[in-house]
C-alpha cells in the first residue's frame, strides 16, 4: 500500500514540551527548532531538579533533556519522572 503525502494528514506535535539542559545555547537551539515546526508551548528548566519542578507545575505532554548536567542528569531526571515513588505527577506515568 502506498501513501499519498499530499493527502495524509499532518504530524501531531505536543501540547507542551520541557526542554531540560544546562546549556543556554542548546536550549535556545531547541526552542526555536520546536517552535518551526510548531509547538507553541515550550518550558525550559537549567538542570533536573529545576525540570522536575517545571513538570509538575506545567505538566508537559512531552520533554526533551540532555544525558549530563550538574547534580540531577538526564538518565536520573527520567527515572524520577517515570517512579511513583519518588516522584508523584499522576499524568507523568
């Protein structure tokens, strides 16, 4: 089966993306890549801890974060986030 691009409908973006980094100029990079194609609701937080308070305040539908930053990084801010135990946002799991 082929599909016609002309006749699919368009990509679903998220309604609100977290861009987490330590780095002003990759997180610049990635909000304006987000809003060319876009996303209009972008949250940006300078470390882990600053991300998790960002998602429970805005609760985002998705989020982007880089592997190494001071104190929480990127592997240790997902497993908070996807652990009820330690990190209790009910539209997070």
């Amino acid at each position: 089966m082929d599909l016609d691009w002309r006749t699919a409908s368009g990509p679903s973006w998220p309604d609100q993306v977290l861009i987490v980094d330590d780095e002003h100029y990759t997180r610049k990079v990635i909000r304006t890549l987000l809003l060319s194609i876009g996303c209009t609701k972008i949250h940006e937080a300078n470390d882990g801890t600053h991300g998790l308070e960002a998602i429970a305040r805005s609760v985002p539908t998705s989020s982007c974060s880089t592997e190494e930053m001071p104190g929480i990084d990127g592997p240790a801010f997902v497993r908070k986030v996807r652990s009820p135990a330690r990190f209790h946002c009910r539209a997070c799991r």
